[in-house]
C-alpha cells in the first residue's frame, strides 16, 4: 500500500523556522522525484519545491525561493522541507508527493495526497 505521511508543521511567528518531513512507504524511494506542494484555504495547491532522485538538484515555486531547502535521505525514504523566514502567506496544508516535470516545466504529482501538515504563521 502506497502511503505518503507528511509530519512537522504547527505554529510559527514570523520569521520563524519549520521543518518538515514526508516519508514514502510501498514504493521505491530512491526511483522517484519528490516534491512539496501547499493548499492554502479557498485557494489552489500550489507547488512549493522538488528534488531529484539523487538529490542533486533541487527547484522553488517563486514564493518560497530563497526562503527554503529541500532535502532527502533516501536510506531513511524521508524528504525534508527547511522552511525559514516564514511569512503569514506561507500559512497552508504541506503535501508532498512524488513527482515529474511535465513538458511545460511544471511539476506533476504521481501518487495519491497524504494527510498533509497544517503550517500556521502568526504573531
């Protein structure tokens, strides 16, 4: 069984730090791109951030650029997202998810969601 489980978020001041984690199991790990994407309410997912399979190269959505890190360890299957200088638009579900790039340059999820982690940025 196939199982996305996203863990780490919680409630943040701004310009506070958060570090989230995401681990795959029933699948290969090491085979796929990973990504991270937000939902924010009333609003669209959003891509966050993905990395390679190797780990060797890593992409941000506009809005976090700068502001964060990805990360995986594929011995453990865990990705990681380092999220600092946290702003309240950052507030949102985090989801990861396996991923391609699709030919238009975006990044295409390929697995079935997980729970999510609620992010919450307020002072």
């Amino acid at each position: 069984q196939v199982q996305l489980t996203e863990s780490g978020g919680g409630w943040a001041q701004p310009g506070g730090s958060l570090n989230l984690s995401c681990t795959l199991s029933g699948r290969p790990f090491r085979s796929y791109a990973l990504g991270w994407f937000r939902q924010a309410p009333g609003k669209e997912r959003e891509f966050v951030a993905a990395i390679s399979w190797s780990g060797a190269s890593t992409y941000f959505g506009d809005s976090v650029k700068g502001r964060c890190t990805i990360s995986r360890d594929n011995p453990k299957s865990t990705v990681y997202l380092q999220m600092n200088k946290l702003k309240p638009e950052d507030t949102a579900v985090y989801y990861c998810n396996a991923v391609i790039r699709a030919y238009a340059g975006d990044y295409v999820p390929l697995l079935e969601w997980g729970q999510g982690t609620q992010v919450t940025v307020s002072s």
